[in-house]
C-alpha cells in the first residue's frame, strides 16, 4: 500500500486539506471534522 497516495486520495475527496479543521486517527479509521461536508466525494 503506497500511503502517500492513499492519503492525497483521501484529501482530494474531502475537497484538500484546508476543509479539515480536526483529524483523529486509529488503527481502522480515520475521523475528520469538516468545514464544509458537501464538497465530500465518495472514492
């Protein structure tokens, strides 16, 4: 798994970093506080 490329893929579908205001992280999951929810895209 290359993980810099899974985490771009994941900021891209969240619309890029400067909409997250918050990250938590586990083992499974990550748990983002959005600005702005409706720019999320489902990968």
């Amino acid at each position: 798994m290359n993980y810099k490329e899974t985490g771009q893929k994941i900021l891209d579908a969240i619309g890029g970093k400067e909409k997250v205001q918050n990250l938590v992280n586990c083992a499974k999951r990550l748990c983002f506080t959005l600005a702005d929810d409706k720019v999320v895209q489902t990968i």
